[in-house]
C-alpha cells in the first residue's frame, strides 16, 4: 500500500473537472484500488466514484491523502501529483 498527501492548488478548489480527470485516471487503472481522505471533512471517496468526489468539499488549500493499494502504485502515484501540480489544467 502506498500513501501520499496533496495540496488542491487551483484557484476553484477540486470540482467537477478536476474530479472528472482523477476518475478517468482511476478507472484506467482497474488492478489497484485508489482511495481518498479529506481529512479536514472526514469524508472518503473511491476515485473510481464521481458523486463521492463532487461530495467532498476541497477548496484550494484542502490537503488530500490518497491511498494506492495494488499493481503500479508508483505510476498512479506520480500521475496524481502531476495532475495536481498541473492544476488539473485550470
């Protein structure tokens, strides 16, 4: 299992297209179960799950712990951060 933080850096928070490109990552990844924690709001989502992503409620600042268990956790991990360093292209 592999575990990670990272920090929304957009100006509008992580919403509809941000959530979009980490379901489409996700589910390109079907060996591997991706979870993620908004540890301020206690609320978690599979990555795989649009409506749990919408519901979590992560403005810019919100930090997200992400956890990877299975094949290719290394590649998910470092395609995640770059959609988050990327601002999700916002």
């Amino acid at each position: 299992m592999l575990n990670f933080t990272v920090t929304v850096c957009n100006a509008k928070g992580f919403h509809l297209r941000p959530a979009s490109k980490l379901v489409e990552l996700a589910s390109s990844y079907q060996t591997a179960s991706i979870t993620l924690h908004n540890r301020g709001t206690g609320k978690t989502a599979d990555c795989r799950n649009m409506m749990a992503l919408m519901m979590m409620s992560s403005p810019k600042g919100t930090e997200l712990h992400f956890d990877i268990d299975g094949e290719n956790e290394v590649e998910i991990e470092k395609a995640i951060k770059s959609l988050f360093a990327n601002g999700f292209g916002d």
